[in-house]
C-alpha cells in the first residue's frame, strides 16, 4: 500500500517555519545524515535553560524540510531537558507518520540540536 502524507506534513514541507539564523541566537549545531549526506544547521537563542528562539538551514528530502520545521515549532518555549527528550517517533506521529525508512530523516534536525546544546556550558 502506498503512503499518504499527512496535511500537517504538507503544510510544513510547503511552508516550512524558522528558517535562517535568528538574530541572538549565538549557539549552533550541525548533523550531517552518514546515511544519505543530508545535514541541518541549528541556531538557538537559550536563556535560563529555555530556548528563546531557534532557526535553521536543511539541506534534505521532504521529510527532513517538514521535520526540521515542525520540530523548530514545537521547541520554542521549551527547556533544554525537554528539548533532549524529544524522540523521533513524537516528530514522525505529530507530521502525522512517515514511512519506515525515513523515520532517520524526521530526525535530521534534533541531531543537530543535540550537537548544538553539547556546546553548551
Ligand atoms: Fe537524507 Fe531524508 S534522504 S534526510
């Protein structure tokens, strides 16, 4: 059977939110997929342990592009521990499911804030 995406897949793919860097925000990080070559570019603006702001650049398929923007949107206003906890089955169920073998894809963008916030301290 054939995948559907989902509306909030297309939203995002089409319109994808936060790209660029914001102005303060000063950490960065970045995922390069050894799978495929794919890579996202974070910034975050963190203050008192929340991230303030946050943009990026994705160099991806569609999934990576829609993750990285619906992941962008989910983690502003959150803390630095909620933001780590995040897993790629909560991204690929809020775009509303991918298939199997992009899962890594959705997770693209949260690699690469975990690089960012290693740079932390
Ligand atoms: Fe590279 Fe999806 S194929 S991120």
């Amino acid at each position: 059977m054939q995948f559907r995406y989902s509306d909030v897949f297309y939203d995002h793919f089409t319109s994808p939110r936060n790209i660029g860097r914001p102005t303060g925000a000063d950490l960065c990080g970045e995922y390069v997929s050894g799978l495929c070559g794919d890579s996202v570019r974070v910034y975050l603006d963190i203050e008192d342990g929340v991230i303030k702001d946050i943009g990026y650049n994705v160099c991806g398929c569609s999934v990576a592009i829609a993750a990285a923007s619906l992941t962008s949107e989910l983690l502003r206003g959150m803390t630095v521990e909620q933001a780590l906890a995040l897993t790629d089955e909560e991204i690929a169920d809020k775009l509303g499911g991918v298939p199997d073998d992009k899962i890594q894809c959705s997770f693209l963008m949260h690699s690469a804030i975990e690089d960012a916030i290693k740079n932390l301290s």
